[in-house]
C-alpha cells in the first residue's frame, strides 16, 4: 500500500461489517476511511475527495439514498451500495439516486474487489471534483450545504439552493431558461418560465451587493443566465 492507492470510503454503522472490509481492502492494497453515520460520510467525502465510496443503506441519521443524493450534488466519486437490503424496488432507488453499483449482503471479497476495480476504471480520468464553490465574496460548501456571502452565511429556500448549484454546475456558461427549469422544477415545468424570474429575483436580493446590478447572477437577453466564473 503507498501513497498513490485508491483511497475508499466506507460509510457503514455496523463495527463487524467495517472490520470486515477494513481487512479485506488494505489487505488488497487500498486506503481506508471510515465514517459511521451519513453526516460524517459527507464530511469526509468533501474533506478528504477519496476515489470511491462504499455506503450502506441502513444509517442511523440518514438513509444511504439520502447521501447518495446529497453527494451526487457536487460530486462525482463512485459509489457502490453494500446493503442487506436485496429488494429490486431498493436496488432501482438506490441507482436513480446516482449509486454507480448495488452489492447485496452477505457478498464475497473477490465480488466486491471486481466491482470496485470496474467502478474505478470508469472514473479514471474524471478530474478532482471541488468540495466547494467560490467567486468573489460568494462562497458555497456543497457537504454542509451552506452559502456564504462574505463571513455571513445566507439561507436559501430548497428552490433557492438548488438553482444555484444548477448555474454553478455550467459556471460561465449561459444556462437556458428550459434546462434551468428541466432541472430544477422537473420535465413538467418547462413552459413555467415566471418561475425563473421569480427565484432569480429572490437569489439577487440574497447573494448580491446590489441586486438591481448584478455581478454573480447575470443575464444573458432572451436566452437565460450564466454565473460569473
């Protein structure tokens, strides 16, 4: 094992499973990280990027699809789902959700090691994925999911956040009113184009030193809106 094996993250609250996949994955030449609850797992994830996560469903703070979901905000990370849950209805959410891959427990070592080398080859090449996001005064942490303007933390509506993190992901390009409601508000919600107005005028009066002038939040005419990179 050297500095340049894969680094995994196993988010699992049950101290035998833990050991188990603690002996097998250094025995097999990776790094180890460990968290025990899904607040922990997230933080860790941001703090220390690893190559892959292995989660498990059963948390006691979370469900393992609520920090799939919170991960896949901002990151990329592979993650496979260890979990005793084997029903197809569990596996789909887990995948919709934005897992890479679902093992049903009890599972063998050369199963998951194949899993983990397949899941690894496909991110090969990816880039680093930013824990958090920055641009002059405007700063957002995706694993704590707070936004900072300045040393003043703002609180953002669900809407709210999730428009910004939807510009941040195309940061400097011009987002189309459509995409930015495809994905924000759902498929359905297309032809809504008042809604884009309506919480862009709100994240304005939030995020921006004058609103009536913006300098993260701008406009592109008839097209939609881009943020400053």
């Amino acid at each position: 094992m050297t500095e340049n094996s894969p680094l995994i993250l196993v988010i699992e609250d049950e101290a035998q499973m833990r050991r188990f996949l603690r002996v097998s994955l250094e025995g097999n030449g990776y790094r180890l990280l460990e968290a025990e609850t899904a607040r922990s797992g997230i933080e860790q994830a941001a703090a220390r990027q690893p190559d892959l996560i292995l989660l498990d469903l059963g948390l006691p703070d979370e469900s393992g699809h609520v920090v799939t979901e919170r991960l896949r905000e901002w990151s990329t990370t592979p993650i496979i789902v260890i979990s005793a849950r084997g029903r197809e209805e569990d596996k789909i959410r887990a995948l919709d959700a934005g897992a890479d891959d679902y093992v049903t427990k009890p599972f063998g070592v050369g199963e998951l090691l194949a899993r983990m080398r397949t899941a690894l080859r496909h991110a090969a090449g990816a880039g680093t994925v930013k824990a958090e996001f920055s641009v002059g005064e405007l700063k957002v942490d995706f694993a704590r999911r707070q936004v900072f303007v300045g040393a003043n933390e703002v609180h953002l509506t669900p809407i709210e956040y999730k428009l910004l993190l939807v510009l941040i992901k195309y940061e400097g390009r011009v987002v189309t009113h459509r995409q930015l409601l495809k994905d924000v508000w759902g498929p359905n919600s297309t032809e809504h184009t008042h809604y884009v107005r309506v919480y862009m005028a709100q994240l304005r009066r939030k995020l921006e030193p004058n609103p009536s002038r913006p300098v993260y939040l701008l406009t592109e005419p008839a097209v939609g809106y881009r943020l400053k990179s």
